[in-house]
C-alpha cells in the first residue's frame, strides 16, 4: 500500500477492512444492482474495440509492453483484452485492493520512475480524483517517449460514488486534459439515450426512491440506450453520457488557441 495520507482524500482508518475499500465493492460485477445497471444500460459500446487497437499499438512499440491500468481493481467494461493477452505485462494499481490489484496506490503520485510503461488505461477514474490534471500529468511522466494513454471520463452523470465523485468533461474539455498528448481517436462513448437514463434513474433517487429501487424504476426505460446507435458526431457527444481519448505522449502541448478549432472539426 502507497498512498500518503497526509496528502490523501482517504484517512488510513478507513483501509483496516478485508477488501481496504472505503466503499462497498463489487468486483466481479455478479450483485443484483450490477446486473440490473448492465440490462438498462448496456454493454460499453466502444472499449472492446478501443482495447484492441491500443493493444495493436502497444504491440507495436515493444516485444513485450507494460501496461498501466489506473483504477484496474475491477476490469473495466470491454478491457478484457488487456488481461487475456499473454505479450502484455499488465500493472494495475487503485485504492483499494481487489486480484487485479498490484499495488494500492494514489494516482495523484503514482510509485513509478519515469519513463516505466509503454501504455496507460484509465477507465472511469477521473472523474473521481481532486485533481484531473495532477493526475494526467502523472501519467504523462511514467509513460515512455510516445507511450500510448487510453481515457474514459463521464460527462451527463449523476454522482455515482458518494463522497469521492468530483468532476465531469465535455469532449473538448477531456481533450484540453490531455493537451500534452496527440490524439489517435477520441469521441462519445454513448449518447444521449443513455445520458437520459441516468437522468431517469436519479429522478427516482430524488423522489425518495432508494438507490436499489431507483435501479428497477428505470428498467422500463431501457430501450432509450438504443437510441444512440442511431446518433452521430458532434450532437452526440454534445449529449454523451462519457467520452473517450485514445493517443499518445507527446512533447508539445495544444495551445489554448487551438480548442475552438478543435470543437468545430467535429462532424
């Protein structure tokens, strides 16, 4: 376990349970909640197919890549990949501990020396960090010269861990987080329809609904997810529930003047 806790959002107190979590876990993702989230929500739509092309690309670069998965505790939506690939050496790291865990760690300070992997995957982990862009720096410093980074972030979602939810990202402000990085490929990782199940499912929160039977209220609804298949470019990431980044360690950053351009090349 490395984390400073004097410099930490947690108190040591707290990791004196089994699973070192502050939070309730479910790892393996077999609890009712998980399956009742996955039914009105579906699958990730585009991770399975971004994980291959980020392990295409980290093949590419070294005979055997070391991957960094930040917040890899619980593997994340369609990064199975990753883990099933026997040429990946696959480090994972998170605040709490879990099988996949390697070491228990803060990303604000990574325990690595510069220049240590050849790609990082953090999926779902941002928006639940103080500081985003301590973080990315983080990663911009133990990825090797143009080591890959692979992102999801929200952007339309409701608070989803309690006390340790903090931020949201429009498309153009995931890519100003990743100023220091060239883009391969960035988008919505789903659309409004899921952002308007969200939206649904927390109404019910509002109501008094609890948080398991604010899970059941929104089942009915589910069919609003498929709604995103058939929405496109820039309106759909306008209204995406998440985004993604796919790119790589670069040694100049955008300028501040370059971000209008950005958001009007979308399509």
């Amino acid at each position: 376990m490395l984390i400073d806790f004097g410099a930490s959002i947690f108190e040591r107190s707290l990791y004196d349970g089994d699973s070192n979590s502050v939070l309730d876990r479910d790892v393996q993702g077999e609890s009712i909640g998980s399956r009742l989230h996955r039914f009105t929500f579906g699958e990730n739509p585009v991770a399975a197919e971004n994980c291959k092309k980020f392990v295409a690309l980290a093949d590419e670069q070294s005979a055997r890549p070391r991957i960094l998965v930040v917040g890899g505790a619980k593997i994340g939506s369609g990064a199975d990949a990753l883990y099933a690939n026997p040429s990946l050496d696959v480090v994972g790291t998170d605040v709490f501990s879990s099988p996949n865990t390697v070491l228990v760690a803060d990303a604000h300070k990574l325990p690595f020396v510069d220049g240590s992997f050849d790609g990082v995957w953090i999926q779902a982990v941002l928006e639940h960090v103080l500081e985003p862009a301590e973080v990315v720096s983080e990663i911009h410093r133990v990825l090797r010269e143009d080591g890959l980074v692979y992102a999801e972030t929200p952007f339309m979602q409701q608070v989803h861990e309690r006390a340790y939810d903090f931020t949201r990202f429009t498309q153009s402000g995931h890519r100003w987080l990743f100023r220091n990085f060239s883009e391969i490929s960035a988008g919505p990782v789903t659309g409004g329809g899921v952002s308007l199940l969200w939206s649904i499912r927390y109404l019910f929160r509002t109501l008094g609904v609890g948080d398991g039977a604010s899970r059941i209220a929104a089942l009915p609804f589910f069919w609003l997810r498929f709604l995103d298949g058939f929405s496109t470019g820039r309106a759909k990431a306008v209204a995406a529930s998440g985004l993604f980044f796919l790119g790589r360690r670069s040694n100049e950053a955008l300028s501040p003047g370059s971000m209008p351009h950005y958001y009007n090349s979308q399509t």
